[in-house]
C-alpha cells in the first residue's frame, strides 16, 4: 500500500500555497485570491448577513413528494439519498434498509435484505451509485463491506470485504472502478489520515489520503454524524469535507483535490482542536463530547453542502448555531443566515427542510420524520399551508407516523 501517493492531502496543497504567499497558520487555508484560480474561496466574515435565506430567491415552486407510506417501509430517518433514472433512493440506517420509490412518491422496493446469509447486509451507514454500470454499492460499516445490486434486476451480485484499518469507516463513495471510504481511529497518532481508497474489485487499499494533522486540524476520531461526508455523489467530481476542516476538497478520477475554502477569522483553531484532542483522552474510553466549541462561538462542521447552478450552499456550526450560507460563483457574493426558508410552503415557515440532492435541474429538500408533527401542529392545523402548493390534499393529509415529505424545487433562470 503506498502512502499519500498522488492523492496528494488538499490541505497539504493549499498551506503550500499558503506558505509561498506568507498566509497564516491555524485559522482557515488563507489561499490567496486569485493565486489559485481553480480554488473556490467562501469568506464567511465578508459575507451579507441576512434574517433568513429564501427558497423562492433562486428557487421555483416545488413539486411535492409525498412518500407512501405502507408497513413494507417504515422510514425512520433519511441518512441519505439520491435519484437514478427517475427513482429515488432512500437510506435510512436506523432500520437498517435502502427503499426505491418512484418520482411520484409511491414505493417500488427494497435492496438487499438485513441478516447474516449470503447477499445480506449487517448494517448500513451510506450508499453510491456507479451510473454508468447501473449497480449500486451499500456501505455495510459493521462488516467494512460493500455489497454490490444490480439496479436494473434489483439481483445481488457481490461483496467486497475490505481489511480494517483504523476503527470504524461510515462513509463511502464510488468512483471509476475505485471506493473512497472514510477512516477513523481511536489514538491522536499524527500519520492519521480521513481517507482510503479502495479497489473496487479486489477489496485491496490501494492509498491512503488527506492526512488529519494538515486537513482537519488533528481529529480523527470516530464521531458519527447524521449524513455523509460525501456529497454531489450523482456529478463527476464528488465533494468531501471533514468535520474540522475548512476546504471542501473534490474527488475526481484524476485525484483528489481542493474546490473551495471557507475563511473565517471564527474558524476553531488547530491550537483549539490540539486541547480538545488531548481533553478527549484516546483509547477505549474515549469521550466523544464536542459540546464545549458550542459555547465557544466558533465555526466547524461544514456539512449539507449542495451545487446549485452557478451557486453553492452548506451549512456550518457557529458555536451552538447552525448557520446557512449560499455562495454566488460567478459573482463571489455570499450571504450567510440563521435560517433557510423554503416560503413557498407558507409565510414565516420555520420548519426545517434540509437541502439533500441537486442536479441540473433543480434541487431535492426533506421535510423529515422528527419535524412531522411539528408540521402538523403549526402548519396544518393551524391553516398555514399555501392552498395553492402542489400535492395541497395529499400534504394536508398527513399523519405522524408518515413517511418523509421531499419538495423538488427547480432553478429560477438565471442571467448569465
């Protein structure tokens, strides 16, 4: 196995950059603008601050998915998603299982069934889609195995047992006959790194990649979230982000490199994260409590990152705040808020619907198990659904033990 290799650490790239132009250390990238004009740069602290970003600036009226719900899927949780041919494709790793509904909601089937027997899965934590072949790849995280469907005859074909190395991995991408699995450890080693890339047909790892000393400020522990780390997995140049870094690096077939730095005076620091290293004591009985950076008032774990075009949007934690932000390309404007309204569903919606998928047309937001009955309380109940928002009856029929709601927004047209 070879270290590094040509999957050369983004970070690594861009403190080089850093270095040959005198950045600072510590407290973002600090690529020069214009220096490297392959790298999208986000500066939170320029960015226009508003109450609440709104769906209906970039977005138009969505198409509403209501998803059927029958005893043969119970969803619990969303973890991911994604849609392949007119079908979308639902993770939840609660139950475990992977659901296929149709675009128009209804539920066509399941992949793969839970169990120890051959072509079954233990557990599941993330998932991804060769397009071209037609297969789909489930990341089975207690097994460190990926168990390939064919989509088209919904037949298992194979396993692809990988060797622990680390602890626990709970995210995968597949690309160009290769796996991108994330890796986590128990010790504070400073030769850690967040990523191996696997061949897809041996199982073998064939490189090791982005040290976590240079792209995630030291942290390497095996601290689970609810999504992947993996994103705009339907596009040639997924997206990767650590949840102390502050560039979202894309991986392509060429290697894997940065896209985009996000600066901020407020990012945590590496000195920070040095003493939440050692706070969090390695090793078996390692404390997984990350609470304090949410007093603190920093900014960490970029997450829900989504292309929307000519634009992008994520999230970021500022201390114990979620913050959104939406990020023009071609203009550079940013705007950064505490909200991200979809108010074409009714005035002053405080809902949460979490951005999920983008392609070229439009962009696929989730209104999710837990926020259901909220939903009903203060927006059903109350008479505050647009009577004129699509699927109107379906979505006033809702109950709460029902399945998830998606919104499919298509793009405003845009000057170019």
């Amino acid at each position: 196995m070879r270290k590094i290799g040509k999957m050369v650490s983004g970070a690594a790239v861009l403190l080089m950059l850093a270095a040959a132009c005198g950045g600072k250390k510590g407290r973002g990238a600090d690529v020069p603008v214009g220096e490297n004009r392959d790298v999208e740069v986000v500066d939170i602290d320029k960015a226009k601050q508003e109450d609440a970003l709104l769906y209906s600036s970039i977005l138009e009226e969505p198409d509403v998915i209501v998803l059927e719900t029958c005893p043969e899927c119970i969803i619990q949780d969303v973890s991911a998603i994604d849609i392949y041919e007119g079908n979308i494709y639902i993770l939840d790793d609660k139950v475990p299982a992977l659901y296929v509904f149709r675009r128009d909601g209804s539920f066509l089937r399941q992949i793969g069934h839970q169990g120890r027997g051959h072509g079954e899965y233990w557990e599941l934590s993330d998932f991804s889609i060769d397009r071209e072949n037609g297969v789909i790849y489930l990341w089975d995280d207690a097994l460190d195995m990926a168990h390939k469907y064919d989509l088209r005859t919904n037949g298992y074909i194979s396993s692809i047992k990988t060797k622990r190395n680390g602890y626990r991995s709970y995210s995968m991408l597949y690309l160009g006959g290769k796996l991108y699995v994330d890796r986590t450890s128990l010790d504070a080693d400073s030769e850690n790194y967040l990523l191996k890339e696997i061949d897809g047909k041996t199982g073998t790892q064939i490189a090791s990649c982005l040290k976590a000393d240079d792209y995630n400020r030291g942290w390497n522990f095996p601290l689970r979230l609810p999504f992947s780390f993996f994103y705009s997995k339907n596009t040639d140049a997924p997206k990767y982000v650590g949840l102390f870094s502050d560039t979202i690096m894309a991986v392509t077939k060429e290697g894997i490199k940065p896209y985009c730095v996000v600066k901020s005076e407020g990012f945590v620091s590496k000195k920070r994260m040095k003493k939440l290293i050692s706070d969090c004591g390695p090793g078996e009985e390692f404390n997984y409590n990350v609470s304090d950076l949410h007093e603190e008032d920093c900014i960490f774990c970029i997450s829900r990152f989504v292309e929307l075009d000519g634009m992008v949007s994520f999230q970021y934690r500022k201390g114990d705040e979620i913050m959104y932000l939406l990020h023009d390309v071609k203009t550079k404007e940013t705007w950064v808020a505490p909200s991200f309204k979809d108010d074409y569903l009714f005035e002053n919606n405080n809902i949460p619907l979490d951005m999920c998928y983008s392609d070229e047309e439009g962009v696929l937001s989730v209104l999710r198990v837990d926020f259901i009955p909220y939903f009903i309380e203060d927006v059903i109940d109350k008479g505050h659904l647009n009577p004129k928002i699509d699927e109107y009856e379906k979505l006033m029929g809702i109950k709460g033990d029902s399945n998830p709601v998606l919104f499919f927004h298509k793009y405003k047209s845009r000057s170019k």
